[in-house]
C-alpha cells in the first residue's frame, strides 16, 4: 500500500497564519492591559502598528495570489488571459 502524504503547506499560508494569529495576540493583550490599568496611550501605538503588519501581509498574499491564478490561467486558456486585459 502507498501513503499518501499531506500536501505540504505553502510557507505564505504560515506567515498569513502567524501574523493574524500574533494580531489577535497582541490586540486582546492591549485591550487587557487598557482595562487592567485604564492607561489608553498603548492603543494609539500597538493597535495601528500590528493591524499594519497584518494589512501588508494580507496585501502581499493577495498580490502573490493573483500572480499565481494568472500563470494558471495562461496554462489553461492560452493567451486569451492577456487579450482581455
């Protein structure tokens, strides 16, 4: 019998993962802290700066997303892709 193994994950599937797992992180952290202490200045610093980080991540994944669909696309139809553009 073969086994068939798991597909493995792309490295930018970890890196989404990791930076929305890290923005969940760092957000209830804050929002802890904030009532812990009812000191508000760590939302004007840490919350902008870790949804930046999650935004170019989530940009980038998108970016390479589309990149990929189209060299699929090209080997699927030819270049009608391009003429449509």
């Amino acid at each position: 019998m073969k086994r068939h193994s798991k597909p493995r994950r792309e490295f930018s599937k970890i890196i989404v993962c990791t930076v929305g797992a890290v923005t969940i992180a760092v957000t209830v952290f804050t929002c802890v802290m904030v009532w812990r202490t009812s000191n508000t200045e760590a939302l004007a610093y840490l919350i902008p700066a870790i949804f930046g980080e999650a935004a170019t991540a989530t940009g980038f994944y998108y970016s390479k997303a589309k990149t990929e669909n189209r060299i699929k696309l090209r080997r699927q139809y030819g270049d009608l892709v391009d003429k449509e553009e």
